[in-house]
C-alpha cells in the first residue's frame, strides 16, 4: 500500500522539486499539491494522505496555522516540515515540531535549481522513509499492520517485537557509576524527545549535560531556547572556550562539532568548538562528543543514545564503555526512529534501555546527588 503525500509550499519551484523527487521513491504516491494552508485543509479532508511535506511561511494560512488546525481537528496525517534557514526560520520550526510535525529539512540556497534539488533529494528521502517505517511500527503496535510498505531506513533493521515500554537492564554495571558528566545523543524525533526528558531533570542535579541533536546552523539556538523555557536546568548553546558548569546543558551548535578538552591550567574542562569534518555524514557528531567524554571523564560519566536515524553515537559509546561509563538507551515503542538506540544496543555497549518517561529516572541513578 503506497503512502500517499500532498505537497503544500507556495512557490510553485519547490512544489515541482518535491514533487520530481517523490516521484522517484519508491512506495509513494502523490495525492495532490496545495499552494496555501486554506487549500491544504480542504484537500487533506478530502484526499485522507498520509503525509505532508510543508512550508512554513506562506500567505494566507502558513504551516504553523495547518498545524493547530491537523491538531484540533485530529486529522490523522503526518508532517515534515520545509523550513527556511533563518533565525525566524528556527524559531518557526521548533513550534512546528511541538504542534506535532514528524521532522524538518531546511531549504538550501545553492548556486544552482540541480544543486538544490540534489540537497533537498539527500535530506528528505531518508525522512520519508523513516516516516513510513515508523508508521508501520505504529499499526503493528495497534494491531493494525497492513504488509507492503517501504523498507526501513538507513540505520534501521526490519520490524521486530518492539521493546516493552519498561526499564530493561542489560547489565549491572551502571547501577554502580557515580557520573560527573552527562552526554546525550539524539536525531530524528529528538526536540520533543529532549522537551520532555529534561524537564524531568532536577535544576540542581549538579552536572553538566553535553547534548548532540543533528541539526543545521541557526536552529540549534532556537532549539536551546526552547528548553531553556521548559526545563529547571540551563540550556544553552556551547561556546568556544567557556568553563563546564554543572547544572547547565550546552547544545552542540549547528553545522560545528563540539567537544570536552583541559583548559590552560589543565584542570578545568572547558567546550570547543570545531569545525573539523563530518563524521558518520554529522556535523555535529554525536561520536565526536563521546570520544571526548570517554577521555576526560574516565569511569564518571553517564552516555544516552536516543531517537534518531542511523549509527552515529555506537563508537563513542564504544569507548565511554571501556572507560567505566553507563550507557541508556531509548527504547523502540518511544522512538521516533529506533536506529541509533538500536546499533547501540545490538553493539552490547548499553546497560539499560528505557522509555522516553524513564530516562530522567535512569539518569538520576547513576549520578552523584
């Protein structure tokens, strides 16, 4: 059975470009174009998709608006948003994604309508894909699976029984660690995942939290800000040369990697940002934190590997895991996409696997408080 998109964006370029590129996908099927929010609401009522791709900014009614409409009338159609890369852009897209949208990619402003459309083609495949394996997930958990969709994504085995939405323990290692840093990994589905983990952190948990979320410059500022709001805890980009604190969670900024190093009185551990390579097609790289962790924080440091497509993050937990840390792991029934928990697993570097409402918990165990 297909999985049937509507493409709504108001510039008729993008809506041919998506559409040429859907096109090419195997499993999909084009239901229909809209060029504002109005026309996209009559069509989705009428058409039934499964899936929009959609603009942010748009006259008339923009994706926002269709969002709160989808939400208070419950149409049962999923979202991905595209968005503009601009501070507005970010700010519009975090409201997105808490009005319920599956994932974003930003437009790309190249040279060129081929080079364009190729970076539009890498980043939305995948999260088409995604979106339809997570989907399948979704009616075999509600009993309601129907065989013939897509093949998993990138990073993604074929569906087993899910993991119950229970703490399992792997092994007993963890129970033992006392952490002085927490590091955290995370991708597709990760803004709402981290909206509703830190909050459950206490403000004084007195240590820092180092996070990695894959995403594009400008919106990992726009992301910190949104869970400064949300959380007890400080939540801030990471700065080039600023002392770790405890109680305050850096974000690695967008489109740089970020990483724990001595400071000039080899004491104080301080962040750094680089703009060294992608690593696992990442920038930031969730290995390239953990390596560091791993190094610095030998036997007193706590790794979460959450929702997200594809691999990155099992090295580095590779290597915390030699160093003494404890590893948790989002469980698959909570994940948005269960690739990077899975790898992680299925490497045996992880000690608990838990649900989304759990982690919190998990985390507090192992450290010092």
């Amino acid at each position: 059975m297909n999985l049937k998109v509507i493409i709504v964006d108001d510039t008729i370029v993008y809506r041919k470009i998506v559409s040429d590129i859907l096109a090419e996908i195997p499993g999909v099927e084009i239901s229909g174009t809209a060029s504002n929010g109005k026309i996209a609401l009559a069509r989705i009522k009428a058409i039934k998709p499964d899936l929009l791709t959609l603009d942010i900014e748009m006259p008339e009614m923009n994706g926002l608006a269709v969002l709160q409409a989808l939400k208070a009338e419950k149409l049962d159609v999923g979202v991905i948003v595209l968005s503009n890369l601009t501070v507005r852009g970010g700010e519009m897209t975090m409201k997105a994604l808490e009005l319920g949208a599956f994932d974003f990619i930003t437009k790309p402003d190249g040279p060129s309508l081929e080079e364009n459309r190729r970076e539009i083609k890498r980043a939305l495949e995948p999260l088409i894909k995604a979106y339809a394996h997570r989907r399948e997930i979704s009616s075999i958990l509600r009993g309601t699976h129907i065989s013939g969709k897509s093949s998993p994504p990138q990073g993604e085995t074929p569906v087993r029984q899910a993991v119950p939405s229970a703490v399992t323990r792997m092994n007993n290692i963890a129970v033992g660690i006392k952490a002085e840093v927490i590091g955290i990994g995370i991708s597709t589905g990760g803004p709402n995942a981290l909206a509703a983990m830190l909050p459950l952190l206490p403000g004084d948990i007195n240590v820092p939290v180092l996070v990695v979320q894959h995403m594009p410059p400008v919106f990992t500022k726009s992301l910190a800000a949104s869970l400064d709001a949300k959380s007890a805890l400080t939540v801030k980009e990471g700065e080039d040369g600023e002392a770790i604190k405890n109680n305050v969670v850096y974000i690695a900024p967008g489109g740089r990697q970020m990483k724990v190093t001595l400071g000039a009185n080899a004491v104080t551990k301080i962040i750094r940002i680089t703009d060294d390579p992608p690593e696992n097609n990442c920038k930031p790289s969730v290995d390239y934190l953990f390596r560091s962790l791993a190094h610095h924080y030998v036997g007193c440091a706590t790794g979460i590997i959450m929702t997200g497509m594809g691999n990155d993050g099992t090295l580095g937990l590779r290597l915390m895991k030699r160093s003494g840390a404890a590893v948790i792991a989002q469980d698959e029934t909570t994940s948005v996409v269960f690739g990077m928990p899975r790898e992680a697993i299925e490497a045996g570097v992880v000690d608990i696997v838990a649900p989304l409402d759990k982690i919190a918990g998990e985390i507090m165990k192992t450290v010092k408080y």
